[in-house]
C-alpha cells in the first residue's frame, strides 16, 4: 500500500493512492498514519481490504497538499558515510561498523513544502536517502529476519545538511543536521510488502533541472536489515521511528571546487524507485 497524509500543515488527514493511481480518504477508517496504526495489524489489513473492495472515497488531489507520511515520529535515526561510492567522493574511511546520529522528529516536513537556508549558512547541501519506518518495537534484534520483520515500510528522505555548521564549528554533527525543514519526507510510506529487495533501488536527485545523485541502495556498506539490526542494540526503536540510511555519491560537498551548495532560489527535485519523488524550493529562513 501507498499510505500518505494530505491538508495543511498540521491539519493532516489519512489517506491511500489506490493502483490506478487515485487519492483515496482513510479518514472513515483509521485517525492517522502514525506508529499507532503501523503497529496493528488488524487495522491495516482493514485499510488494505477496503482498498481492494474499493470502498473507499475519493479526494480530490488538486491544490491538495502532501505532508510528511508520518505523523508523531518518535525519532529520526541517520545513518552516515553509508554508501562505498559516497566514502570515495568525501575521502573518508569505510566504516567498521555503522556511523549513528539523530535528527529531530520537528526537522520533518512534507515532500514539496519549502526548506529553509538556516541564518549565517555557508555550505547547505543535499542528500537523497531510503527512509525505513518502524512497525514494532525493536531492541536487540537477533537477526536480519527479525530486523525485515521489523519494518512498516520506506520513504524518500531529504537529508538537507548545512556542512559548515556540521563540520566546521565544533562537537558533533547535530548543527548541520537539525535546523528547521532539513527533513522533507514522502511522499508515500509504501508498505514493506511492495519493497520486495530495499537493496535494489535506485536514487536520483536534481538541482535546479541538473542530475547531481544517482546511485543505488545495492552500494551500501550497512545493508537496511544490518542497520536495523545493528540500531536496536543501541537504542529502542518504537512504531512510527524512521531510520535514515544514507545518501549516495553526488553531493556537493564532494564536488571540485568552487562547490555548488544550495541557495535561495534553488529547485531540488528528488526519486527513489517506487516511493515517489519531491520537489522542494529554498528560500532563506
């Protein structure tokens, strides 16, 4: 299924893109996408029955906005330094094991809605990512099975980042990871069923009509079962959590200089295989 959450910021509602590509209303059904429902499973086999037997409304799409797939995310787990070709571009080390930092869940917004250049910003960057979502409690998962089983389903993410203030001002990376709209999400959360190898899906992302990224999840170091498996040992992961899980090569921090970061102005478009594609404008914070 294709499940996402449309209306004005804030204001939300459930809703589903059927085969033919129609927008359907789950708000007769379920009160929100969220790890609530992506943790019980009699709920989504009544949302995926009603789909089926096409019972459900039809909402007109037009001027409708697409919000973050997700509503409540408890938490953003990343992944860095998570694709062979990306280590090369950046000259850094492949990682022994898998690099962890966290962005905040009110970094997320909606798969077209505006991002913003933080104040004081010198180097903002973009980074197309596989977003996995959470569908039950996981901690110290035993296997790659377990971590599969894990899974609700995958998303697109948009892993805006502002390097001099992740690299260049000291401490961790969370300054360059955490300013406000550096993590459009969506458009869909496509359940796990319809993602049959999440290591066989292409990424690709434009700047202003310019391809700078395409790659593909078969490049990376910590496959999405690994890395699922490898965060429950460090922290709980509950329904509704979404786990960034890298970015392919093609960023501009790995470019030869002068080194095209964003600005305002700028049009970044964003697809990964089968979860849709964004479309965001910049504009100055």
């Amino acid at each position: 299924m294709k499940l996402l959450r449309v209306g004005t910021t804030g204001a939300e509602r459930p809703a589903l893109l059927d085969a033919d590509g129609t927008l359907r209303d789950l708000t007769g059904l379920v009160p929100d996408i969220d790890g609530a429902l992506l943790a019980d499973g009699a709920a989504l086999a009544r949302v995926r029955a009603a789909a089926e037997a096409g019972e459900l409304p039809v909402l007109d799409a037009a001027g409708l906005r697409t919000g973050p797939p997700v509503a409540r995310i408890g938490k953003v787990v990343c992944i860095g330094l998570n694709y062979h070709d990306h280590a090369r571009e950046t000259g850094a080390a492949v990682p022994e094991e898998p690099i962890i930092f966290l962005k905040a869940p009110d970094t997320v917004v909606g798969p077209d809605d505006t991002v913003l250049v933080p104040r004081g910003a010198e180097k903002t960057d973009w980074e197309v990512e596989l977003a996995v979502v959470i569908g039950r409690t996981a901690r110290y998962l035993p296997d790659d099975d377990a971590a599969r089983a894990a899974v609700a389903g995958y998303a697109v993410a948009h892993d805006v980042s502002e390097r001099a203030f992740q690299i260049e001002r000291g401490g961790q990376w969370d300054k360059g990871k955490n300013c406000e709209t550096f993590n459009p999400l969506g458009p869909w959360l496509v359940t796990a069923d319809e993602v049959p190898d999440p290591q066989a899906l292409g990424l690709r992302l434009w700047v202003n009509g310019e391809l700078k990224q395409r790659g593909t999840t078969a490049e990376q170091i910590f496959p999405v079962a690994e890395v699922v498996r490898y965060v429950s040992h460090f922290m709980t992961l509950y329904p509704g959590d979404v786990i960034n899980t890298g970015t392919p090569a093609g960023v501009a921090m790995g470019q030869p200089e002068p080194k095209p970061y964003l600005r305002a102005g700028d049009v970044v478009e964003l697809e990964i295989d089968g979860l849709g594609r964004q479309r965001q404008q910049l504009k100055d914070a």
